[in-house]
C-alpha cells in the first residue's frame, strides 16, 4: 500500500476503533472543544456544494492526467496531500515525500534542505509545497509551479472546512462522532512518530554526530531564548562543518 493510500486507511481505522472502543465521556448538552458554528453564514447549500467541489477535484485530475500532462499531475499530487491530511503540520510531510521525491522530481536532498528552512519561517508546513514544486525538475516549476502547488494543497482543506461547517454544531452533539474523533486523534499521533522516523530520521540522520547535533538544537529550543531561525543556521554551520571532516 502506497503512503497516500496507507495515511487515510491509518485515520479511518482509529475512527473506527475509537466508535467502537472508546467513550466520551461529557456532560448532558456539553459538546468537545471546536470551531464554534452556531453563528455560521454557510448555508447547507453552499456547504453541499463545496463537498461535492472537494471531492470531484479528487477524482478528476487523475482521468486527466494523461491527456493533460504535468500541470495537471503537479495539482493532483499536491491537492491530494492537502486533502487526505487530518491533525496538518507533520502529517503532511510522508504524502508530500511521496508526492514528489518518489517520482523523481526533487531530490531526497533538496526535499530535506527545503524543510530545515521551513522550520525557521513561520507559518503553517503546508507553504512548503511552494517550495517543492519551484524546484522540481519537470515544468512547470518556478513561480508558476509553486504557484500552482500552493493554491493545490490549501483548496482541499479549504473546501473541506467550509462543507463542514453547516453541519459541525449536529456532529460534534453525537457521541458516535466524538468517539470517532477520539480515535482519529489518537490515529494521528502514531502517523506523526511515523513521520519523524521517515522520511526525516531515515533520511537525515547518518550516526552519532548527526544525533549530537539533534540534541544541541533540542536544548536551544527548549530553554525559549533562542530563536528558531538562530537554531536553524546553527545545525546547517554544524553539517558543514562535519562534511568537511
């Protein structure tokens, strides 16, 4: 099974677990911690409407794929990774790896310099697809392709969000739901520890000194005075400076 394919069977099966296995446990009337709906403007309509949207750019760009060619298959792979990502953040990195190392349009390297840099920026990972697709071998890249990418991997969450918020208030009410939701989050803590194993730890880490330096920036970080960029720059001068030995 292919890592886009494994991450969303990987969800559904704690959601499953979780509805059956699992309680949750509140108060008459008191619902989970969420996005407050009640005073949503989006009609069901207009929600109906942008589920339907979502999932027919799902399905659609694979059927044009072949006539079409590589603009559409750079908008496939990075709508999909936005869009079978649940929990964001790291999550997204083993579908973005896939998406592009996999068929050889950035490199292992280039991939993993690239997410170094994103973590000293702020903002959320997903503007990292801008990057990956700038410096993809196939065109379109550059401006246009980061471009494209971009507005690809936020159109599934963004589509997603507004479909679900008419309906949110009934949903976050039924306890089968929040059971569900307790498994899907316990699901996505497992795939983030998968994530840091690969393709970061698998691909970055080569023995002890690489190790020696995780531990350097971990203890800058946790003592708050360091910025994050400062923590970044530090680790690329320590890697130089151990390939040059």
């Amino acid at each position: 099974m292919t890592v886009p394919a494994a991450q969303p069977a990987i969800i559904f099966g704690g959601a499953v677990a979780g509805f059956a296995l699992l309680r949750a446990d509140f108060s008459p009337g008191q619902a989970p911690t969420g996005p407050d709906a009640a005073g949503a403007t989006v009609s069901r309509r207009a929600g109906v409407v942008a589920l339907a949207l979502f999932a027919l750019l799902l399905a659609l760009p694979p059927l044009l794929r072949p006539a079409v060619g590589q603009p559409v298959a750079l908008f496939e792979s990075f709508y999909r990774s936005g869009a079978m990502v649940f929990g964001g953040g790291h999550v997204v990195l083993p579908l973005l790896h896939a998406s592009v190392v996999d068929p050889g349009w950035v490199s292992d390297g280039t991939f993993l310099t690239g997410y170094g840099a994103a973590q000293a920026l702020p903002g959320p990972l997903f503007a990292f697809a801008a990057y990956l697709a700038a410096v993809a071998g196939p065109r379109p890249n550059g401006v246009l392709g980061g471009a494209i990418a971009l507005s690809a991997i936020f159109a599934g969450p963004l589509l997603l969000l507004v479909g679900a918020l008419p309906f949110w208030e009934r949903l976050r009410a039924a306890g089968g739901f929040r059971r569900a939701l307790l498994g899907t989050n316990a699901a996505v803590v497992g795939i983030l520890a998968a994530a840091l194993y690969a393709p970061i730890w698998t691909s970055a880490v080569a023995g002890p000194p690489d190790v020696a330096i995780i531990a350097g920036a971990l203890a800058l970080l946790a003592t708050g005075r360091t910025p994050p960029i400062v923590v970044v720059a530090l680790c690329a001068a320590a890697g130089q400076a151990l390939a040059a030995l």
